[in-house]
C-alpha cells in the first residue's frame, strides 16, 4: 500500500521557507485564489506543477514525497560548513573572489555600499558555481535563528534601486534610520497592510515581532544570495 503523502505539511513547509506568515500572501505569490489555497489544505492536495513553476529552486523530490532538502541546491561544503542558496539564485561558472567586510571597521553598509575602494576587506571567499555577489559580512544577532545564528557570513548583492527592486518574501540585508542612527538587520521583505509606501520586515525566529517601515527609512539594501555557517574551526 503507498504512502500517504501530508500534502498540508509539504504547503506550510514551502511557506515558512518562503517567508509567508499568512495563507492569503501566500496565494497571491502562487497567483491563486486564497480559497484554492483552503481547498487544497482541505483535501489534502495541490497543483504541483505550479508550486514548482512558482518556488524556484525547489526540490522536486520534496513536492513529490515530503521528504529531503526543501530547496534543490541546499549542500555542504568541505563537511565543516553548509552554504544555503536562495530562490533568485542564477549560477555563474566563473570562480568569483567575494570580499568579506568588518561593517563594525566601517561606518555600516551605507559608507561601504558607497565607496568600497575605501573600505579593505578582512579576507576573501571563493566558492564554486554561486551566484553573483557583490560582498560579504558577519551576521550579528538572533533573528533570523535557526536559518542563521550569529557568527555566519552573508553574501550579498547590493539593490540600487529600492523602491522596485524588492523581490518580495526574499531574505535582505537592510540598513534603515532609526532615531537618526543606522540600524542594520537581515529580515525577509513582504508587502505591509500599511501600503505601499511601506514594508513589512519579518524574523525567522518566532520571538521577534514583524515591524513595518517607511520604504524611504531604508537606507541600503541587498539581496542576500547564500550563507556560510562554520560549524568547526579545527
């Protein structure tokens, strides 16, 4: 007798990985009715073809069994750390020298996203096949636990063009003006209910509320392309 695939668990599991906290977002980014989306919960399926269409990078595997990597080119690299690539992601060939940058050396993203010439990177990471980046840095903080701790590194590709730019539910590093002073976090990006002269930043650790921001309060920001997780220094 075959087994019987959970095919809500396999939706909620493309959801959080894709950052929707709610189902009807969720919909709108698969371009289906939410009410398509509460049958499919109901009866315990799903237009795999679309969701496979829509979450790029996906494993094909995951959608057909619920089981293994959610997304296709999740790997390991040299065992002692994990590189996660991202759904926007487009593989280059050429081996690309990424500088890894100290923010805490320099006065934040916004001077470095400025003038990088000015600004020495404290080394360099060079991994096969990803997707073109435009730097490096350390993530400090919790919010984004248990995708990333503190302590991982970053790749980044810088936005120049803020306000249409955003590709929505995707992962940021996000510099924004708070009381005057720069504050740099890495959040997912979704639509706010405020309009659309905002955006709503959202945590994967559960114990950090969304916050929805002006989008002409953010300063700089890039699209985060991979991350690398040391898990050994020996």
């Amino acid at each position: 007798m075959s087994k019987l695939i959970n095919k809500s668990l396999i939706l909620n599991e493309l959801k959080s990985v894709y950052g929707f906290k709610k189902d009807t977002e969720f919909a709108d980014f698969l371009g289906i009715k939410p009410q398509t989306l509460s049958s499919w919960y109901t009866r315990n399926t799903f237009d795999i073809e679309l969701l496979y269409a829509k979450c790029e990078n996906v494993n094909a595997d995951f959608l057909l069994s619920g089981e293994g990597n959610i997304i296709k080119n999740s790997m390991m690299v040299n065992e002692p750390s994990a590189v996660y690539g991202l759904k926007t992601d487009k593989n280059i060939t050429d081996h690309q020298q990424i500088p890894l940058y100290n923010i805490e050396a320099t006065a934040g993203i916004v001077t470095l996203f400025n003038d990088t010439s000015q600004t020495k990177p404290i080394d360099y990471i060079q991994i096969p096949n990803l997707p073109k980046c435009d730097g490096a840095i350390y993530v400090t903080g919790d919010s984004m636990y248990p995708l990333l701790k503190s302590g991982d590194i970053v790749m980044y590709k810088q936005i120049h063009n803020i306000k249409d730019g955003i590709f929505w539910g995707e992962m940021y590093l996000v510099s924004m003006e708070i009381d005057g002073e720069e504050h740099v976090t890495v959040k997912y990006i979704q639509k706010s209910e405020k309009g659309e002269d905002h955006v709503k930043l959202v945590s994967q650790n559960k114990h950090h509320q969304d916050k929805d921001i002006k989008i002409q309060k953010i300063r700089a920001l890039a699209l985060i392309k991979a991350s690398v997780r040391i898990n050994s220094m020996s």
